[in-house]
C-alpha cells in the first residue's frame, strides 16, 4: 500500500523551508531497489501527467 500524507516539521525552523511537507509511504514486501524506483517513477509520472499533461516526463 502507499500513503500520501502532509506533515509538520518538528525542529526548528529556518527561512528556506516551510513548516510542513507531503511525505509518501510506500510499503512492500521482499522489493528490489529497481522495483521500487519503478514504481516511484510510474507513480511520479501518473501523478505529473494528471497535473500538467504530457509537458513534464521522468524517463
């Protein structure tokens, strides 16, 4: 399963970043290394091409 979700810094902050982020949890069992920048880069690009079209594609 994976989940999206928004979190909050807990450290001090600093003028370069903000005070929350989105972090994306990704659990799976027995992965290889290239099954899971696979899947990051299919899902990266599902997620880009749903929000800007075909302009913007990790290969």
């Amino acid at each position: 399963y994976f989940q999206i979700a928004r979190c909050f810094r807990d450290e001090d902050s600093r003028g370069d970043r903000q005070p929350e982020f989105t972090q994306l949890d990704i659990e799976m069992a027995y992965a290889s290394m290239q099954q899971i920048i696979d899947l990051n880069t299919k899902m990266f690009n599902d997620i880009v091409t749903k929000i800007y079209g075909k302009k913007w594609i990790l290969k």
